[in-house]
C-alpha cells in the first residue's frame, strides 16, 4: 500500500547563495510511503500521515542545506527508519526559481 502527502509546504533557510540562507522561502516536499495494508480500520493499524508530516518538519527545521539533494536525503532517510514504512520517496521542490517555474530533487530509500 502506498501513502501520499503531496506539497507539504516547509519554510527553510536553504541553498547556496548566502541571500536564500538568510531570508528564507517556502519549499514544497512530496512523500510517497510503501507500507503494509492496515489489518484494522484504526489509525494504530498504519503509518499516521501525520507522523511523516512531523518527521518532515522536523528535519526541514533541524538544519541549513545548501542543496536539495542533501534535504531529501535527510529527509527519506529519517521515514525509512520508521518501522512501518518499507520504501520511501521524497520529492523536495523549490518554486520561484529565476529561470524555471521550480526546481526539485527525488530521493528513494528501501
């Protein structure tokens, strides 16, 4: 089974010019999670979105990266230590680049 959180928005002082570090930007990160099928109809039975929301947040506020690649690493590889979840991918996007409508980074764990 496979639970999605898609644009979950994250404030973070990223990247590699000293000016986004400083002021910051949203950041929109995409998770897919391969986990068991629920043997109940309880939130218990599965992997609660909202734990993957926290984890998320947490490691989007832990640090400053300067790349994407290193945040959806972090990131991926803080849910594929959950014990529920078998597979993880986190897309991390950046919008409002100069030249592009956004830029973004997959990782992918198992």
């Amino acid at each position: 089974m496979i639970v999605q959180i898609h644009g979950l928005e994250v404030f973070g002082r990223h990247g590699v010019g000293e000016e986004e570090r400083e002021q910051g930007q949203s950041f929109f990160v995409d998770v897919a999670l391969t986990v068991d099928e629920p043997e109940a109809d309880t939130i218990e039975a599965t992997f609660d979105y909202r734990r993957a929301r926290d984890l998320v947040r947490a490691v989007n506020d832990r640090e400053r990266y300067m790349l994407l690649e290193s945040l959806a690493a972090a990131a991926a590889d803080v849910l594929i230590a959950e014990p529920q979840v078998h597979e993880v991918t986190v897309t991390v996007r950046k919008p409002g680049v100069a030249w592009a409508e956004w830029t973004a980074v997959t990782v992918s764990r198992s």
